[in-house]
C-alpha cells in the first residue's frame, strides 16, 4: 500500500514524467503498466479465488474487522470479544476511506432545530462489555447502513437504585 505522503510526489512524476528517472531503454508507459500488472497480479493472488477483478472490489478488499482493546492484548479471546468480519463499504468507483483496522469509528449526523431526526451509529454498539445485551447491538446497523436514533427511545430496562 502506499504511504499517504508519498502519493502526491507519485502524482507528479506520472504527470511530468522526466526522462532522468528511467534505466536505459524504459518508457513511462512501460513502467506503469508493469507497475499496474504486478499490482494487480498480487492483490488478485491475495483475495481471488478464481483470478478475477471482480473479486477486488473495495468493500472485499478492505474488510471490516472490529477488534475489542482486550483481543488485541489476548488474542485468544478474539472469536469472543470481536465483531464478526463483513464485507467493507464502497466498490471499484466509490470507495470508502478505511482498511482492515483503521475507518469511521461512528456515524453521527444532526442538523440544529431537526434533533429528533438525529442519528449516532457505532459499530460495536454502546457498551464495550461483552456481558451487556446491547454489547453488538449497533453493529448491524452499522454494517448495512441504518439509521440508529441519537435521542433517547422509550426504555426496555429500569434499574432502581434505592437506600435501604
């Protein structure tokens, strides 16, 4: 993957395309289409089963994977602590800006005046306790796109604290 700070300088030398950085008897054309090539011939060999670009659209290549803190210090408590692994967002023209372990930690969207009709999804749900009912509970809304309410619904649960 390319470095962030590397892709304007990339960006250049494609458009410029200076003779002074090519061996003897390379053309612009040739290198990129032999950096095109070998790129396509890696990622299909790391996530085509079948050898097809189709296979390497955004949202497969770049699979959601949410990771609780604890199974990245015991990874053993992975398949129980962690989200299970989807299909990411975007496709091959709309791609969406995350990685494996790196994206939108939230959607949350509220327009002044319009709170009511605001939105606050997480995608591990609210409770970072894997007891808790609502452990998952924001994760299919995350992955397939729904809107979960910001402002308080009617309650499921009343905990009454009393002195005795």
């Amino acid at each position: 993957m390319i470095k962030r700070y590397l892709e304007p300088g990339l960006w250049q030398l494609i458009k410029q395309r200076p003779e002074t950085w090519l061996f003897k008897g390379e053309s612009w054309n040739g290198v990129i289409l032999s950096a095109y090539n070998d790129s396509k011939a890696a990622l299909l060999e790391q996530y085509s089963d079948n050898n097809k670009l189709a296979d390497l659209s955004c949202g497969k290549v770049n699979r959601l994977q949410i990771q609780h803190p604890f199974s990245r210090i015991f990874p053993v408590l992975g398949p129980v602590l962690d989200m299970p692994s989807t299909v990411g967002f975007g496709d091959n023209f709309m791609p969406a800006v995350q990685v494996a372990h790196f994206g939108a930690s939230e959607r949350f969207i509220v327009q002044p005046g319009r709170e009511e009709q605001a939105i606050l999804t997480l995608p591990g749900g609210q409770s970072a306790h894997p007891l808790s009912i609502f452990y998952r509970s924001g994760y299919e809304d995350y992955i397939y796109n729904a809107n979960t309410p910001l402002l308080p619904q009617p309650s499921e649960y009343q905990l009454i604290l009393s002195p005795e």
